[in-house]
C-alpha cells in the first residue's frame, strides 16, 4: 500500500499533483466537484504548515480547452478560503523562485503540467523521473503528494516520475478513491452485488463484465452500451440512422463478444424492456421492446417499466455500482432511467459506488444528495480501469517504496 498524509514529516515543502481538468465554455473554466473534492487535501495540508506547491493539467494541446491554470487559482482558492498564488511557468527560474519564496501554510498552484514537453509522452516511470522537469522540481520541495487518482491511468510526469525521486503519499482524494473503487475487486459482499452498466461505449461494458462476471450478480443494462446488448439479443435496435454515429462501428467490432457474453452470462444480464423517444410534439414517448417493428428513430432513456424492472433489484443489493448513464439525462425528458436507479440507491442502504465520466452530475443536476451514495467517484477513465482490476500507473508509481 501506499502512504498517506497522516505519514507525512511536519513543515515540509511538498508538491502536490491535482486533478483539476475542467470543462471550459467560452474560455472560462467551470467550477465542479473536482475543486471541491481536492480543496480537502490542500486545506489540510495549508493548514498543518506546509508550504504547498500544486500542479495540475487542463486539456490537451490543440484542444479548445488547453488553457492556462490562472482561473483554477481563483476557483481553488474560493473553496479553501485562502489565496492560491499563480505562476505561468511549469519548472523554469519563476516557478522555481515562486516556490523558494513560499512561507508556511502558503498555496502556488504552477502552471498546466501539459505545456512542458516532458508531461505527455506516456513513458515508464523511470524515464520520466529523469525528465529535467522532475529533476528540477524535486530539488526544491521535499515530498510528493498525488491526489489525482481521476488522471492516474495516465504514465505522465507528474503522476509517476516524482515518486522515483521524492518520499511519496496518497493525497485524501487518492486514499478514498482508491479504496472505493478498488472494493468490487477486493471485497467480500454478504448480500447481491449490482452494477448498473449504460454510457456510450460498448467496450468499457464488455470489460467490467469479462472481468467482474463472478463479483457481480446482476448487470443492468442501458445507454448506447444497452441498446448494442438489445440487437445482440435480436431486437431491431442498435444500429444507426441517418446522421448518427454510435452503433455500427461498435457493432462491427464487439458483436461477437456480445453475443457470448448474453450466450454465458445470460442470467446475470439485465436488458431494457422499453425505451424513450421524442415523439411528434417533442414530448417524451415510450414503447416497448417487444413492439418494434424496425428502428426508425432514435431511443434517448430507458422506459419506466425497464425502471420498475430494475428498482427492486437495487433495493435488494448489498452493494451497487454505477458506471455509465442509462439515457441522456441532461435533457429532463430523457433523465428518467438514471435518475431512477439513482433514487432508488440513494433510498437504499446498501454500499454504493457512482461514476464513470459525467453520471455523477446527475446527482446534482437532479436535487439529490451526493452524502446519500457511498462514493461518487470524481473519476472517468482510471474509475472505469479500476472497477475492472486494472492497475493505475499513477497508483503503481505511489506504492513503490
Ligand atoms: C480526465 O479528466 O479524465 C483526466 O484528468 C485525464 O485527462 P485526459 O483524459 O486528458 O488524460
Ligand atoms: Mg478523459
């Protein structure tokens, strides 16, 4: 395992990796749950008297939202109620001088780790220890803190380079992600396990359950992902009309996977019985299954009876876990299938784990409690790599002594 904070020497100088990729509109960056989660670790840390240096990625360069770390400042700064200073420079003279002139509990966030060459190129740790990136910073801080589970499936710099040259620990995001989303792989449960399975992409469903098949006892199905299992099942869903772009491609590739899989694990797999539309009057129409004909429009949620399928399940689990939205839930009409299984998990008392790219937004866009779910993962890719048993580089680097 790794070490935590409560391991940490006093009064040190420590670099600290964030996760603060946001989304950005317009050029501004938008406050979310990543801010909020992170501003724990940085307090806490403010607060004992260490000096705090930050680093963090935005974007990917030539994205839209490859900007600066200015505006994450101030955000950050808002949550933890104490100036985050900024400066535009990653390892150079500035950043170096910015960091020697910190005082106790002081707070700098560097700029975006992605604008130095040495970050990206997805390298071994070992290499990337001997970047002149990670050379230079660690000769003046004395410890490395990453906190970034959300980027750990990620072998760049600043995830796995520091912990080569640095004392390094699990900041408190790290510690209770990595706890939580590593629990299906690594706990015992008493009582039915669920995982409720929707989003976009076939492959991430077909690897939690390939992987998880004997954790888990009952998959419930929708999204892109579900509408792929209903073709397989011999529905006359699951392709693409005119303009669109989600099935065929998938269908192509994973077809045969599908097919065994319903073929194996039949039993465990749970698929919609209805699905939504828009209908004429842009109102939400539903329709069973088993009453269409042929696909001639697009299906956006779940049905009501597929949420009446599925609630009882939920409330029977002893643990549940979320991965993937069942429609497309940031239009009301369609919000009825996530919010359904999210409600009912919020109303059960059972361990629940929800993320998986934007499906815990849901649990505010919706007025429900995020305090009513186990954990609502702040991750996308390195939770989807996790619930399937599969090592984070970022991780791996930390617990290396
Ligand atoms: C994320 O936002 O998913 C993580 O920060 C990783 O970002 P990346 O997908 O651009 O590597
Ligand atoms: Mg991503």
């Amino acid at each position: 395992m790794f070490k935590t904070l409560d391991d940490l020497d006093p009064e040190q100088r420590v670099l600290v990796r964030l996760d603060l990729n946001s989304p950005v509109e317009d050029g501004e960056v938008q406050d979310n749950r990543r801010f909020d989660r992170h501003a724990e670790t940085v307090r806490e840390l403010a607060e004992a008297g260490h000096r705090v240096v930050l680093m963090a990625h935005q974007g990917r360069p030539g994205g839209d939202d490859f900007v600066s770390l200015e505006q994450h400042a101030d955000i950050l700064a808002s949550h933890i109620d104490r100036d985050v200073g900024f400066v535009a420079d990653t390892y150079g003279d500035d950043a170096i001088a910015a960091i020697d002139a910190l005082e106790a509990g002081d707070v700098l966030l560097l700029e975006n780790t992605r604008m130095c060459d040495e970050e990206l190129p997805e390298e071994d740790p070992e290499v990337k220890a001997d970047t002149e990136f990670v050379r230079t910073l660690a000769e003046h801080v004395d410890a490395y803190v990453n906190d970034a589970y959300s980027a750990a499936h990620r072998s760049h710099a600043s995830l796995v380079g520091f912990p080569l040259v640095l004392p390094a620990y699990a900041g408190r995001v790290m510690q209770t992600e990595y706890e939580a989303n590593s629990s299906i792989a690594t706990r015992e449960f008493d009582g039915q396990v669920t995982m409720v399975v929707g989003g976009t992409k076939a492959t991430d469903v077909i690897d939690v359950m390939n992987n998880l098949g004997d954790k888990v006892d009952q998959f419930l199905l929708g999204g892109i992902a579900g509408e792929l299992f209903l073709r397989a099942a011999g529905n006359d869903v699951g392709f693409d009309l005119e303009g669109m772009d989600f099935f065929d491609d998938q269908w192509e590739e994973n077809r045969e996977t599908i097919e065994s899989l319903l073929d194996e694990r039949g039993d465990q797999i749970k698929l919609a019985v209805d699905l939504a539309y828009e209908d004429e009057t842009d109102d939400r129409g539903e329709i069973a299954v088993a009453n269409i004909t042929e696909k001639d429009r697009a299906y956006l949620d779940v049905g009501s009876m597929t949420v009446d399928e599925y609630d009882p399940i939920i409330r029977d689990s002893e643990a549940v876990f979320v991965k993937g939205a069942l429609g497309l839930f940031e239009d009301e009409r369609f919000a009825v299938g996530t919010t359904g299984v999210l409600r009912a998990i919020a109303e059960t008392d059972c361990f629940s784990v929800v993320g998986g790219g934007d499906t815990s937004r849901a649990i505010g866009m919706y007025g429900m409690d995020e305090g009513d779910f186990g954990h609502v993962s702040i991750a996308g890719g390195a939770y989807i790599r996790a619930l399937t048993g599969a090592p984070l580089a970022g991780v791996e680097a930390l617990k290396q002594d």
